[in-house]
C-alpha cells in the first residue's frame, strides 16, 4: 500500500517536472529576441511594423525566439508565455504569440480566442510550412518571421492563406486585400525613412519617381504627366509634415511618433506591456 501511494504521487507529479517551463523574461516590445537570431535593423524593422499594426487594428501579434525550450515542449512553453505576458486585449483576447525554439529547431503560432476564427490551426500550420520553415532552414529568420508575420496580418485583417501551396506560389494573384496592404504599410516606411532626413525635398523626388512609374504601368504619357504634377507636391507636403513631427520630437527629448518610426510605448526598457490577453490554445507547431 505504501509503495502504491508513492507510485500514485510520483505519476501524478510527473507531468509538472517533465513540462517545466522557465521564463525567458520581460517583454522589452513586440519582438523578443533572447536567442540573438536577428541582426538589429531587422528587429527594429520587424518591430515597427508589428508595434503599427497593433496600434492600427488593435490585435497584438508578437515575436519571440529562445535559445532552447528546457525540458518543456513548444506547445507547453506558448501557451505559458502567451500567459505570463498578456498578449492581446483583456476581454477581446486578440493575440497571437511566434515563439522560436532555436537548440529544437522548433516554431510555434499561439493563438487567442479571438483571433482562432481568423487565424485557424490549419492556416497557422500552412505559415509555418510555407513561410517560416524554408527561410529558417537556411538560416534566414529576418526573412522567415517577416514573410509569416506579414501572412498573418493578412489572414487577421481579412485575407485568407492557401493551406497547400507555398508562399511564392500564393503570389500570383494581387487581390484587393494586397493592393491594401500595401498602401497600409508603404507609408508608414516612407514615413519612418523620410522623417529621419534633415531635408524634406526627398519626398519630392519619391513623388515624381511614382509618377514615372504609373506612366509605365498605365502606358499612358498623360497620366503619368497628370500623376507626377499631382504627385511632386503631394510627396514634398508629406516630407514636411513628417520630417517636422520627428525634428520636433527629437529636440523636446521626447520618442517620435510611431508612425515616423519611434516604436511604440517606452520602447526597450520601458515598454508597457500588453493587454492581458489569454491563449485559446490553438495554434500550430512545426520544425525547420
């Protein structure tokens, strides 16, 4: 009888010592590289257009790589990390974690309740096939994490992914929901990249450089003249506008707006942390 009770404790004990998750740490934003995958351009990149993202939509996707998982499993360590941070709105749930296992080899999409209806298991597993593994096994992570996060914001804003066909082959439409992606993001980047130059003429020039380009893509010279007279001066008061705010911004010591590339709350060091999301357990996991 004694023997069979401590056979009863050490079964039930187990699970806890086999899935024994450790705290990576503190979120310091929406990219958490404790593993040291990314070079910082690229996680200052990858940053912005997460920390835009979220202030945009609302929904919090987050990136996190580790050097190993421990003795956990990935699905243990997401879901437990998704937990202590918070990701996602308190009540909405609208959160989505991409944890890295680099010693396993391993990538996991958890995902909150709210978001589960849009980002399903399926279309999680197809970006982790499609998107990170081809990247990752070749050493790639800024590619592979910027290709899958701009897939999953495309899925969380409306889209849709193909759970079969890899990314490059998904490529051959331009939907609608694309062309909107695209004017979402291509002016938070000129924004970032403008607002840092001390001179505002350089929107000009982007300006005229897209009016040339509409008269090739349209093949009509007149609109491509009608779009450069337009699109000069549009560019030039974009540059002002932008260059101001970030001139403004740095001579009062102050972080400039998200939009002109200055992240999102008190950036490394001082970040607030998220919403107080939970994890709905869904997801998908894959190796690379």
């Amino acid at each position: 009888m004694y023997f069979r009770s401590k056979f009863l404790y050490l079964f039930l004990f187990l699970p806890l010592v086999v899935f024994a998750y450790a705290s990576p740490g503190k979120p310091s934003g929406f990219v958490n590289d404790f593993a040291g995958l990314l070079a910082e351009d690229a996680r200052v990149g990858l940053e912005e257009k997460l920390s835009g993202f979220a202030q945009t939509s609302g929904n919090e996707i987050v990136v996190a790589t580790v050097a190993t998982l421990g003795d956990d499993t990935i699905e243990n360590f997401a879901e437990e990390l998704f937990k202590e941070w918070g990701i996602g709105k308190k009540g909405e749930d609208n959160g989505a974690l991409i944890l890295v296992a680099r010693d396993e080899r391993e990538v996991r999409i958890e995902v909150g309740y709210g978001l589960e209806p849009l980002l399903t298991d399926l279309a999680s597993g197809a970006i982790i096939r499609n998107d990170f593994a081809p990247h990752f096994a070749q050493g790639d992570f800024a590619s592979g994490l910027n290709a899958g996060v701009d897939t999953v914001i495309k899925i969380v804003s409306g889209g849709s992914a193909d759970a079969s066909a890899p990314s490059a082959a998904r490529g051959n439409g331009f939907d609608f929901s694309n062309i909107l992606f695209i004017l979402f993001f291509a002016p938070l980047w000129l924004a970032s990249v403008l607002g840092r130059s001390k001179s505002w003429w350089a929107g000009g020039v982007v300006g005229g450089i897209a009016g040339v380009a509409l008269s090739f893509i349209f093949g009509f010279l007149y609109i491509g003249f009608a779009a450069i007279v337009v699109l000069i001066p549009v560019g030039l008061l974009f540059d002002f506008i932008v260059s101001r705010a970030y001139a403004k911004s740095v001579g009062r010591g102050m972080r400039p707006p998200w939009w002109i590339g200055g992240g999102r709350g008190g950036g490394f060091g001082g970040f607030g942390g998220f919403g107080g999301g939970s994890s709905g357990g869904g997801g998908a996991s894959g190796g690379y």
